[in-house]
C-alpha cells in the first residue's frame, strides 16, 4: 500500500486520492489509511488524430468496488472505458499522452504485452456478442488462447465461469449448443463468462445492459453485486438509476468549451447524486439536462 | 395549451370523395399491374426457352455411355465425353486451389485496411480485372504458363480460370466479411486474441456460408468458360484420368509423379467440347454437342442448388 502511496507524485492525483478516501469505504480507510487503488488515470489526455476527444482525466478505480462513468451522450466515457484495456489501439491515428497505471504499472508504456494487458483487464460490450460456436467454446476461447488445452481444466473453468455468471444452471445441459441460439439476457452473461474464464483483475462494461429487457437487466445487475467481491468492475451507463443501483463510486464527465471529454466530478455513489459539489453534476443526476 | 387546440372543431379544408376518379384509379392501378407481370414473365422467355431447347435437342443423346466413354471415331456409333467432365473436374479444382487460398488473404485485408494504399490498389486492381475480357486472361496465361513450358496443359488452364474467378471470389468474400458485426471480433480481441486468430476463429466462421457460396458460384461461372481454355488447356480428346493413373503404375511411378504428368497433359472441359464439337459438319458431333451443353447448364445448376442447400443448413443449425 505505502508504495501505491509513495509513487505518486502529481499532487493533483494526491488531492484525488484524498477526496477519494474522505468518501471511501470507512472499515478500508481505518484498517489500512488507504483504500486500494486498482487502476489509475494520470493526467490523461486522449486523440482521434488531431482531435482531443479526453482531457486531464484523474480518476481512481477503487479494487473490488464497482465505479459507475455517466454522462451525456459524446463526453467521452466509451473512450475512456476503452482506453483501460488498450482497445483504442485498433482505432486509427488514436493517441494517449499521460497515463494510465494498473497495479501501479503504465499499460501504456514502451514494452508492455498488450495480449496481457487484455488478459488482466477484461470487457463486456454493449450488444452481446458471443462467437458462432458452442456454449462451452465461447467461454474455452479465451482460456485455449492462453494455452490451457487439457479437456479437465478446461471443463472446469468453463463450469467456474458460467457459474459465477449465473448461467450455469440454465446453460449445463446444452453445453455443445450454439451460443448464439439462447436469449438475448443469456447471451450477455455468456460474455460475462467468456470475460471472467481468463481470470481478470478488472471487467470493464459497456453498457451492459442497454440492449436488454428489465428482467435481463436486473439479472445483470445482481450479478455485478456478486462478482465485485471478486473483481473490480468499471461500469458506463446512460441509465443514472441503474449507476445509483449498482454502482460504490460515480464519475459525473462532461465534454468543455474543447468539445473534449473532462471529468467534472468524481466521487462516492450517494454524495454524487444526493450531494454533488458540482453544479453542473447536480444538474444531470436530477434530469434537468442531458 | 394543448387541450384547447384539441377542443377546437377540426376545420374541413377540403372534402376528399372516396369515390372520386375511382374508376379510373383501379383501371390504371390494374393496367400497370398486368405490364409489370408480362414484362416479369417476358424477362424469364429466355431462361425457360434455353433451358427447354437444350433438353429438347441433347436431352436424347444422353445415356451412360455418354457419362463413361471416351468419344469414339465419326461413324462409330456410341462413345461419350468422359475426357471432357474429367477435365473440367481437373480444372475446376486446379481453378479453385488456386484462387481461393490467395482470394481469401486479399479480402481479408481489404475488408480490415480499406483506406490503406495497398487496400484502394487490390480493390481498384479487383474492378479491372473483373472487367478484363476472358480471351485476354487465356492469351496472358498463354504467355505466361505455356510457352514457357513448352506445352499446353490443364495446369495453364487452372491458372487462367483462377485469374477469372479472383476479383469474384475477393469482392463476395470482402462484403461477407463486412457484414460481420465488429463487435464479434472485437470481443475476441478484448480477450487479448491477435487478430489473425480472430479473423481465423470468429470472423471467417461467422461469415463462412456466404464465403462458400460465393466460392460455388465463382466456381460455376468459372467452369462455363470457354475462351481462356482455348490457348491454355487446348483440349484432348483421349484424356482419361483411370487409363493415365493405371499406365503410370505400371511404369513403377508413384502417386504424385503421376498426378502431377496428368497435370502436365492437355485437357478439354465441356465448354470446349461444345464448342469444337459445333463447329464440325457431323450430325453426330452437332447431337453430342447439344448433350455437352445440357450437361453443362446441369452442373451450373446443381452448384448454384448446393449453394443455396448449404446456406439453408447454415442458416437453420446455428
């Protein structure tokens, strides 16, 4: 933890941190004088070639907790979602300056395995989209890649994941089914345990539940409250009732003057939508604009 | 606000008779119904009376022997096209191993680097090839596989087929590719996959039925070809795949010395046979060459019913 502490040297990320911790978790804060920071924007700055669509992000991604990003439509939280797991790379001419730390380490420095930074840092997207094949090889995908080809161990995490994505029991007898045959609500948690079968620090979701029905979506949402006592989970939504639900702490970002995505505020769940400091927060989380 | 505009009585600006002009309405409406249908039906005249004179006139010539025989010298009656169908199976295949593995790879990185330099200059290169006439491509072969060797041979003509069937096989399997949702590749690249492997193991699996009957149809547009045959394969009337395998074992040759000499011969494909086979002043070669072409619109056919079975079992096992 003091290494965590001592590494940091921005004082603007200093002055977060503590904002974050006069709001974290008590029992954390008292035990250790920390909670633990799982990922960390630096003075983050994101382009679309010339166009700068992040600006000075400084945000803190509390382990085992799950952070909710909202904000209008065009401010950046998709960006900056996939900016976590380096999926901005396969976008053309796209560019970050400043940093992004996972355990303490820049994903974005010279040198790092970006197959291992996807491995640790997971995601789900907002329309399922599980592979044309079976069940039980949508959630082997990922383990295969990583070399894992004995038919016991793949058995087993392939049981673990759909388990921890509460689609096991709906699932276990048409394993060798398509994955594209079940519902819509199936398919995602199927993505959910595709996401968790390479064992993730971190799952990142887009919009998980957009697409789906308030009964899938409710599915969904008590799943995040299950897996947050083993992942740290990092969640954009548009619905501000579904980030209330769900979420431990909240992101408010807005686009500037720039039209480029800033963070306006960031903080725990119930001070930013009973008590936000900001004006411009107050006035998106009670609907009077946005 | 709302409510009083709602409580106003609706002003009636212009009272619309239903019956007004009806007559005339439903006349027009069903005279340009019955032009559309006889224009549809004139447009099929065509196909059906293709279809129905090349059974008409080939349809009694054929028989067994005409699957099985090699053709027998004029005034010997009998005989068959077996050279023919051998050979076009030979080059089809030769056609097919040849475009498909490179077509494949092109479409892939067109379909993934569309604005690169060497994305615009395959799919302008696609556009004029696919334009270029078919007697050129032989003519190119000619130069470019035959004169070197020496000879002519059905190698020449699979090389000058997969010229033809390329941009084809490019374009369908590019747009295929396209209708991939991204976000199916995208979820295996967010489980760290390279994109090899998720072009290799999501994407061309997606769009695998359309790939395939795309590959069918290239193929059977391919195996209809005349002229790019007429300077590569040339034509053989005693090909016979059997004679030439049990010949090259009894001179103690091996399987794929003797594949590959077979290779090396001049073949003929039922395009050509038809086409050297009217121009001859015999009624029997006339007769064989209406059979040569109801045989060959039956193979168009059953690839073009094997496309389309395909996709039916595809589309209804996912």
């Amino acid at each position: 933890m003091s290494d965590i502490n001592s590494s940091i040297k921005d004082s603007k990320v200093r002055n977060l941190q503590m904002a974050v911790l006069s709001v974290g978790k008590g029992s954390q804060s008292e035990e250790t004088g920390i909670a633990e920071i799982k990922m960390q924007t630096v003075d983050l700055d994101f382009f679309y070639g010339k166009f700068k669509a992040l600006a000075q992000i400084n945000l803190s991604i509390q382990a085992k907790q799950i952070t909710a990003i909202i904000g209008p439509s065009g401010c950046g939280k998709s960006t900056l979602l996939r900016a976590f797991n380096r999926m901005n790379d396969l976008v053309p001419h796209a560019r970050v300056e400043g940093k992004i730390l996972l355990d303490n380490q820049d994903i974005y420095a010279p040198g790092v395995d970006v197959v291992d930074i996807r491995r640790r840092v997971g995601m789900v997207f907002q329309r399922p989209n599980p592979f044309p094949m079976s069940i039980y090889d949508n959630v082997a995908y990922g383990p295969r890649l990583y070399g894992i080809n004995k038919r016991a161990t793949l058995n087993e995490i392939v049981e673990k994941s759909l388990r921890q994505s509460a689609l096991w029991d709906e699932v276990k007898d048409k394993l060798n089914q398509s994955g594209m045959s079940i519902s819509g609500g199936q398919q995602q948690r199927l993505c959910i345990a595709r996401a968790l079968a390479v064992e993730p620090d971190v799952v990142l979701m887009d919009e998980p539940a957009s697409a789906l029905d308030p009964v899938s979506t409710l599915k969904i949402e008590d799943l995040m409250q299950t897996l947050k006592l083993s992942y740290t989970i990092v969640i954009v939504t548009h619905n501000m009732q579904q980030a209330a639900r769900v979420s431990d702490f909240t992101a408010f970002m807005m686009i500037d003057a720039n039209r480029a995505g800033t963070l306006v505020e960031f903080g725990k769940t119930p001070q930013i939508f009973t008590n936000p400091k900001n004006k411009q927060t107050e006035e998106y989380v009670t609907g009077r604009f946005g | 606000m709302n409510a009083s505009i709602a409580e106003q009585p609706l002003q009636i600006v212009h009272r619309i008779n239903p019956r007004n002009r009806y007559k005339r309405r439903m006349l027009a409406n069903q005279l340009m119904l019955g032009l559309a249908g006889f224009l549809t039906l004139l447009a099929l005249v065509p196909l059906f009376w293709i279809i129905g004179y090349v059974i008409l006139k080939g349809g009694q010539y054929i028989n067994l022997n005409f699957f099985i025989k090699l053709p027998t010298p004029l005034g010997v009656p009998g005989g068959g096209v077996l050279h023919s169908i051998e050979g076009t199976l030979i080059l089809t295949v030769l056609a097919g191993l040849f475009s498909i593995p490179p077509g494949l790879l092109a479409a892939f990185y067109v379909a993934y680097n569309p604005n690169t330099a060497l994305g615009t200059a395959v799919r302008f290169g696609t556009d004029v090839l696919s334009g270029v006439p078919s007697i050129v491509i032989g003519i190119f072969c000619y130069a470019l596989v035959v004169k070197p060797a020496g000879h002519y041979s059905a190698l020449a003509g699979g090389v000058a087929l997969a010229i033809l069937m390329l941009p084809t096989i490019i374009r369908t399997t590019e747009e295929m590719i396209k209708l991939v949702p991204h976000t199916m590749r995208e979820g295996s690249l967010a489980l760290g996959a390279p994109e090899w492997k998720t072009s290799l193991k999501v994407t061309l699996p997606a769009a695998i039925s359309g790939i395939v009957t795309g590959f069918l149809l290239a193929l059977a547009r391919a195996s209809g070809e005349t002229a790019p045959l007429l300077f590569t394969a040339l034509g053989n009337d005693r090909f016979e795949i059997g004679r030439l395998v049990q010949g090259g074992l009894r001179n103690g040759q091996s399987l794929p010395t003797i594949f590959y000499n077979i290779l090396q011969q001049p073949v003929d494909s039922l395009p050509l046979t038809l086409y050297k086979y009217t121009q001859q002043p015999f009624p029997e070669r006339v007769n064989q060459a209406w059979a040569v072409a109801l045989v060959l619109m039956g193979l168009v056919f059953a690839t073009n019913l094997m496309a389309r079975i395909y996709v039916n079992y595809r589309t209804s096992h996912r």
